[in-house]
C-alpha cells in the first residue's frame, strides 16, 4: 500500500467518523448566525479545496520538496496523534459540541482534560494533522491551503470566544483564557 494512500485513508475515516457523531450533539439555544461566520467559512472552503488538491504528478516550482520516507512516516503518526487528539476533545466536550458556533442547552466552560491544554484542542488536533500532511505532500498548494484553513481556524476561534464570554459570562471566560492557551499547548 503507497503511504500517500494511508494519509488519504486517515483523512477519510477522520472525516466520515466526525460526521457521523454530528448526531450526538445537545440541542442548540442560540448561534452566532451565518451572518458573523461567513468570512471564516469562505476562507476555510478555500483552503480546503487547495489543501485537498492530489500531491502525486507535482514536479517543477509546484513541488517544493521531496520529503525523506522516515519524514513520511513520522508524519502519519503525528495524523494520526492530532486525530486523536480531536476525538479526545469531542468526546470529553460531550453534546456542548457543535461545528457551528452556538450554545447548548446547559452550555458551561470546559476546563478539564484537552480543554486544560488549550482552548480549541479540536483545532489545534486538526492543525497537527494539516502540517503533518503538508509537510508529507510537499507541494505550494498543500502550503497554500493549510495557510488558509489555519488562518479560518484563527477566525473561528475569535469569534467563538467573543460569542462564549458574551453567552457564559464575561468574568468566568476571561479567568479561563488567562489560564490556558489559545491553541499551541504550554505557551
């Protein structure tokens, strides 16, 4: 089986698992609105179509390099590690999850497990694997992509903690993010 194949299966089973736990989610009481989340969902789609683009057949000023096959590999399992770790988050994050920024009915501040490393452990999960990837695939439009996603990520994570402290309380949201980081664990 070709690696490149692997990091294809990964990507899958990561995408389709998350989308079937989408049914396990609380009932929604308020959403930020599409109206706030629309240049971060633009900029995500973007990226995502260019992050998503095939390595394979990439030569010239395209392909920015060719990593080593232990390079390869110890990128897979740092995919593998920031997959984990999303699901980690999911899981201890319960029914408050939601893909879009809302809150749940009984919505609290998460402070336990991945949410005493970071705010956003989904995120920070996720940008584990995109660099990962990126760094396996080599190519300018890998780069470009994952700029853009990490970018919408940035967004997202702003606006949603605008929308928690104004939702759970300024006072007790604030004393949170004064604890812990935002997304890179340990800064």
């Amino acid at each position: 089986m070709r690696i490149g194949t692997i990091i294809v299966g990964l990507w899958a089973a990561f995408a389709l698992s998350w989308l079937l736990a989408a049914v396990w989610a609380g009932r929604t009481e308020k959403t930020a609105g599409f109206g706030q989340e629309w240049p971060y969902r633009s900029i995500l789609a973007v990226g995502a179509i260019l992050f998503f683009i095939p390595a394979h057949g990439y030569v010239g000023w395209m392909r920015l390099w060719w990593p080593p096959l232990t390079l390869v590999w110890i990128c897979v399992a740092l995919i593998a590690v920031g997959f984990a770790f999303c699901w980690w988050a999911r899981i201890h994050l319960g029914r408050l999850w939601s893909g879009i920024i809302t809150r749940k009915e009984g919505h609290h501040i998460v402070d336990s497990g991945p949410y005493a490393l970071v705010r956003h452990p989904i995120y920070s999960g996720l940008l584990l694997a995109i660099v990962a990837t990126t760094v396996a695939k080599g190519t300018l439009v890998g780069i470009a992509g994952a700029v853009l996603i990490g970018a919408s990520f940035y967004m997202k994570a702003r606006l949603e903690e605008r929308f928690l402290r104004e939702e759970l309380g300024a006072a007790a949201y604030d004393e949170y993010s004064s604890r812990v980081p935002m997304l890179v664990p340990f800064t």
